[in-house]
C-alpha cells in the first residue's frame, strides 16, 4: 500500500513538472519570440505581446502617445508601436498622390498581416521552446511531446479567452495618453472619421500634392542675386509638431542653399519633454538653426534646440551666423492650454517689458544686431530703431510693419500650417515661410520670397520675390 502511494505521489509530482516545464518553456518562447516587425502603409510598425492580466491592446504613436483599447480580457496583450517611415514609400506617395487611394483599406490588411504573423511567429517560438527544454530536461521524446502539448494547450487557452471576450465596439471608445489626450477635442470620435474618411483622404492628398509642387514653383525662381556673396536666410515659425514643416524647409534649402534658419518660436504645442523628438529633427538640416522660444514651448524646449549640434538659442542674447549677427529673446508667457486665459492688459506689460528688456540689452552686446527675433509682435513695440529688421510669428499669418526710426518688422505666418489648429477651422491655415536676401557688406535685407502652399484640401504653391527699397550708401549707388 506504501509503495502504491509513493508511486502515485511520484506520477503527481511527474505530471506537475511537465506542466511546469511546457508551460514555462511556452513563456519563455512567447518572451523570445513574441516582437515582430511588419509595414503599415509606408510605416514601420513593431508587433509584440506581453502578459497582462488585464489584457487589452496599446498602440504607440512616439512622439505623440498612445491608444489605449479594452479589446479582449488577459493574460495577453497586444501592442503596436509605430517606429518609423519607410522614405522610399514615402517618396512614392508623394510624387504619385494617387497612391493614396485605397490606403486605408491597405493600411487595415496590413495591420491584419501584422498580428497574424506575431501570433503565428509566438506560437510557433512558444511550442518549439517547450519541446526543447522537454527534450533536454527529461531526455524522452513522450515526455518532450506532453511539454509540447502543454504549450499548445496554453496558447489555445490564451487565445479562445480573447477571442471569446473579444470586443469589437472598444475600437471605437479608446483611451488617449500623452499629446493624443487632445485628439478627441480637435478630430472627434472615431465615428466621425470613418464617416467622413473621403474627406480627410482629399484633404490629405491636397497636403502631400503641395510638397511636390513647391519643387515646382521653387524651380521657376531662381535665387536673387543682385551680386555674388548674397546671404539667403530661411525664416520659419509656429511649426507646432507639423512633420511636413521639415519636408517644406529641405525643399527649400534645395533649391536655394540657405545658410541659416531662424525659428520665431512654437516649434511645440505643449513644451513637454515627448516633444522633443520632434525638436530633434532640426538636428539634421546641416545648416545653422537660430531659435527664440515662444508661448507654446517651454525650458524643456529650449534645451532640447540647445542640445542640436547645429542649434543656438537667443534669450536676450546674440549670435553672428553667415556673416549676420541676430539678437533675441524669449516669449516670457508659457500659455499652452488654450483654457489660459491671461487679461489683455498683464499679457501686453509682460510682452512689452520682454521687448523693452532687449532693446536695453543690446547696448552691452559685442557687437550691433543685424535682425532682432521676438515670437509675439507685441514685443518689437519698444524696439524700432533699435535695428533695420525684426522677425516674429505667433499670428500664424503674414504682416509686414514699418516701425520708427526705419524698422521693418516681418511676421511669418505658420510654417507647420498651425498644426492641430487646422482643423479646427473652416478655412485651412498654408504652410508659409520667407527666404531673405542679406546684402553681404551692409548687412541689410535686399528681398524676401514669401513661399506659400495651401493648408489642407488646397493644393497650391506659390513664391512671391518682394525687393527692398534701400537708401543711399556711402558710395552713392542706390
């Protein structure tokens, strides 16, 4: 009788271990085995599992944040994150806009692809790893197919209770984290977009055509060459996490070689740290990028421009580059929730007291300022006289002011087509930027090409060249 029950107690404790090993073995595979990667449309995405009681799936979108839907119950959970763009596919959506036809439903194939394959690549990973350790543990082939056998048991267990509990209405209810907390207020639901797809999808396609044909309209005028050595600056600003904004700059450092960029500030929407990888874009122009702050970014912000080997920032400061020395300042409002509200009369003493901050600054600098950069326009108020041009943004549309004493003050409009804000409006906000034109021995702006392409479901571009009346010089040429 004794003997019957260790045996018994022995077939237990056997059955166990198998259980253990091809349930552990399976882990171990779904752990190693579990991360694939596959295109979505011109993306590149990674499929991964992981265990979560609460199953559920999370989409990535760095650097704007996550989606989060209560698809199915646990103990596994899917997640996508979309890493990065294939440049290829991206050239061809852009040369060829038809191609955006049909790509939702491309886009959705491709997301099916996505997950069949990691389910296939993690089962297959999960049952092989259970086999091995069985084999290796247990030295029998019996023992080695029951530990597979577990593994299989498992996945299938895993898999029938998402299935089962799958929810298909949860794709529509997701929730928002990081930036994309504010995609429900300036996009709608879920709902809406589908219901209006067509819509976006011309919208879209108007956007992408513009890229093209800048290059197009860039090639009809030349560079303004009154003489050799003439400076070309690119003035952008409010770029306001807009991607295409960095495809506009590359196009038109292209096409004119700029020797700078000078940034007006509200590079970001909200400052935080997730932004900067967008920041980190500028990095790789290969051209000097001066930058002052403006209310939608932060200090954060500012180191992050700081941290770009091609990067300067101006906070009461100046800098020579190209030949032309920029003095600037810092928006003192950090006003990025559009609930902020500040009265009229502090918003106005703080900008003019920034601006007056400067004009006094510029007395001790090294050297007299060629151009000052402010963000809001408020602030060049106190500054006529103090230099022959300023440079601003914040009105997200083009303005030219002749201050006292000579000034011209230049307003860019938003280079990012004010980011999210264009959908919030009937009429689309265009994508502008100015190239200026320096006289290399005075230093003084000869002309702008004012480049503009139209802002979502327009398909425009155009370049209007403005020269600057000069005054005498000391040698009498006009």
């Amino acid at each position: 009788m004794r003997a019957l029950h260790e045996r018994w107690v022995r077939r237990v404790a056997l059955v166990a271990f198998v259980l253990v090993v091809g349930a552990g073995g399976a882990l171990l595979g779904l752990v190693l085995g579990g991360q694939t990667r596959h295109e979505v449309g011109p993306v590149q995405a990674i499929f991964s599992l992981a265990l979560d009681p609460h199953g559920g799936s999370i989409v990535e979108i760095p650097p704007l944040g996550s989606l989060s839907f209560d698809s199915h119950k646990g103990p596994v959970r899917l997640d996508i994150k979309f890493d990065q763009l294939d440049q290829a596919k991206v050239k061809q959506i852009v040369t060829h806009p038809e191609e955006l036809n049909g790509i939702a439903a491309r886009a959705a194939a491709d997301m099916k692809a996505g997950v069949k394959r990691l389910v296939i690549q993690a089962s297959l990973c999960a049952v092989g790893s259970a086999l091995f350790f069985g084999l290796v543990i247990f030295r029998s082939w019996r023992r080695m197919l029951l530990s597979g056998a577990v593994a299989l048991a498992a996945l299938a267990s895993a898999g029938g209770g998402a299935a089962a509990t799958w929810n298909q209405q949860a794709l529509a209810e997701p929730s928002y984290n990081g930036l994309l907390t504010n995609a429900p207020d300036v996009v709608g639901n879920l709902g809406d977009i589908a219901q209006n797809f067509s819509a976006y999808r011309e919208e879209l396609a108007g956007l992408i055509t513009n890229v093209s044909k800048l290059y197009t309209a860039l090639s009809t005028l030349r560079p303004y060459t009154p003489n050799t050595g003439t400076i070309r600056v690119l003035h952008v600003s409010d770029l306001h996490l807009n991607p295409a904004a960095w495809n506009v700059i590359r196009a038109v450092d292209r096409q004119y070689k700029i020797q700078a960029v000078v940034d007006t500030g509200d590079l970001t929407d909200y400052g935080s740290a997730v932004e900067n990888r967008f920041v980190d874009k500028l990095g790789t122009l290969g051209v000097p990028y001066v930058y002052v702050k403006g209310n939608h970014d932060s200090r954060k912000t500012m180191q992050a421009v700081a941290a770009q080997p091609n990067g300067t920032v101006l906070n009461d400061s100046e800098t020579t580059v190209a030949g032309i020395t920029f003095a600037g300042i810092a928006d003192p409002l950090f006003t990025p929730d559009k609930q902020t509200h500040l009265s009229g009369t502090r918003h106005d003493q703080e900008l003019y007291a920034a601006g007056k901050r400067l004009a006094q600054s510029v007395h001790a600098f090294k050297r007299a300022p060629d151009v000052l950069l402010v963000h809001d326009p408020t602030m060049a108020q106190p500054l006529g006289g103090v230099a022959p041009l300023i440079l601003a943004g914040h009105l997200h549309r083009r303005e030219a002011v002749h201050l006292a004493d000579g000034t011209l003050l230049l307003v860019e409009g938003s280079t990012g087509g004010a980011g999210d804000r264009a959908l919030l409006h009937q009429n689309p906000t265009p994508l502008e930027c100015s190239v200026l034109y320096f006289d290399p021995h005075s230093h003084r702006l000869v002309a702008r090409d004012d480049i503009t392409l139209g802002g979502l479901g327009e398909s425009t571009a155009t370049v209007q060249r403005t020269v600057i009346a000069q005054p005498a010089q000391a040698s009498g040429t006009p």
